[in-house]
C-alpha cells in the first residue's frame, strides 16, 4: 500500500482481515496460529511489540518506530478480537473521554 492510499480506516481495514483469519487454519495463518494459544500468548505479543517501540523511539529511529508501531497495532487488534472486543468498542470509550482532561480523567479512574 502506498503512502498515497493510507488513510485513518487502515486500522478497519486491519481488523477485517483479523476477523477474517481468526477461524482460518492455524498451520497457514498467523493470526489463527496466534489466537488458538490463547489469549495469554496473543497479550504477550503486545507487551513484546510495545518494548521494541520504545526501544525505537529511544534509539531516535523514526522509521524502527513507524514499523514497530505497525506490529503493535496488529498485535493489539489480536488481542480486542481474542477478547471479544472491536474497534468500535475502543473508538467509543476514545469518544467517551474527548474533551476531557487527561489528569481529570485519570483522577476519576482512581476515585472509582
């Protein structure tokens, strides 16, 4: 895909291809593979991908971050799909909290 054709639905466009693996044959799909280990594998690969963006951003590799920042991204929608959760379920609690200050928001998860 080029940069040209990249646009905000990307992260649908990832998610349909998810929904569409996840019952797929595991020995010929990875993300089949990675959902029939369960969910403890699926999290662990988003801590795994979660480091190497950090460790990129540290080293002040722009593109390490971009790419790393792309296995993070799939990695976390295994996760919303192994765990029952979508997109929209994300993008509504994003919509939840617009507006709202991040240090209002964050006191108010504490005080709950």
């Amino acid at each position: 895909m080029s940069k040209e054709n990249c646009s905000e639905d990307g992260l649908i466009r990832l998610w349909k291809v998810i929904e569409e693996r996840k019952d797929a044959d595991p020995s010929v799909s990875w993300t089949a593979k990675l959902l029939s280990k369960g969910i403890s594998k699926c999290a662990q690969k988003v801590g795994e991908e979660a480091t190497e963006v950090v460790i990129e951003a540290v080293r002040g590799d722009k593109e390490g971050v971009i790419k790393e920042s792309a296995d993070l991204l799939y990695h976390l929608a295994v996760v919303w799909a192994a765990s029952d959760i979508t997109p929209n379920d994300v993008f509504a609690e994003l919509a939840r909290r617009e507006g709202t200050s991040g240090i209002a928001e964050k006191g108010a998860r504490a005080s709950s």
